[in-house]
C-alpha cells in the first residue's frame, strides 16, 4: 500500500490541491480569497499534467543514437505553459475587477455585494 502511494503521490498531491483549492472558492465571500482558491485549483491541475507526462526511468525528449531510450512526454509541459498564461491573465483580470468593486462599494465581501446591489435594484 505504501508502495502505491509513492508511486501516485503526484497524482494525490494534485487531488488534495484542488480540493484545497474548491473549499477556499466554495466556502469563503472574500473575493481575494477566492481569486487565490482559483489559482491553487489551477496549481493542481498543472501538477496533474506533470504527472501524466512523467514517466519513471524517462529521460528528455532529445534525439539520440539508442533506440531504446523511454522518453518522458513534452506535451504535457507546452499545455502547462499556456496555462500558466491564461491564470495570470484571469487573475490579474479578477483582481482589476476587485479594485473596481471595492471603489465602488467599500467591500469585497460577495454577500455583502449581493445585499448592496439588491438594495440598490430594489430603489429604482
């Protein structure tokens, strides 16, 4: 069983990030918070890409005269680029629309948003 797990501990690492990650977005209101719950989902998930292209006793994908070389997989390492890209875009976007909120609203707590807005439709 120990063997199991040293051997998947990439694989669980990636579990337990995102589910670390969904709590943060599922249970709190503070909107930076949930910025930062969206960022280690996405760590997890980038870490799950890691762990499908690894491949045990691979070695980099650089061509050589031995045909029996096992690579490890590259592709999964080009999705990590651009999805290293589009996270920090999302949040540099998400954290811009925070700063907007809050100079609005003085807050950045969503339930406290959700009330003010509602008091705000409910006067017109």
């Amino acid at each position: 069983m120990l063997e199991f797990i040293y051997e998947k501990i990439n694989f669980i690492g990636a579990i337990v990030l995102f589910v670390i990650g969904l709590r943060i977005v599922g249970l709190h209101s503070n909107l930076i918070k949930r910025i930062m719950g969206i960022n280690i989902m996405g760590t997890g998930v980038f870490l799950f890409f890691v762990a499908i292209g690894n491949v045990t006793g691979g070695s980099v994908p650089i061509i050589t005269d031995d045909p029996n070389v096992t690579y490890v997989n590259p592709l999964p390492s080009v999705f990590i680029l651009t999805g290293i890209v589009v996270v920090v875009s999302i949040t540099v976007y998400s954290l811009s629309l925070v700063i907007r909120i809050y100079e609005n609203y003085k807050t950045i707590d969503q339930k406290e948003l959700a009330q003010l807005i509602s008091e705000e439709n409910n006067d017109y």
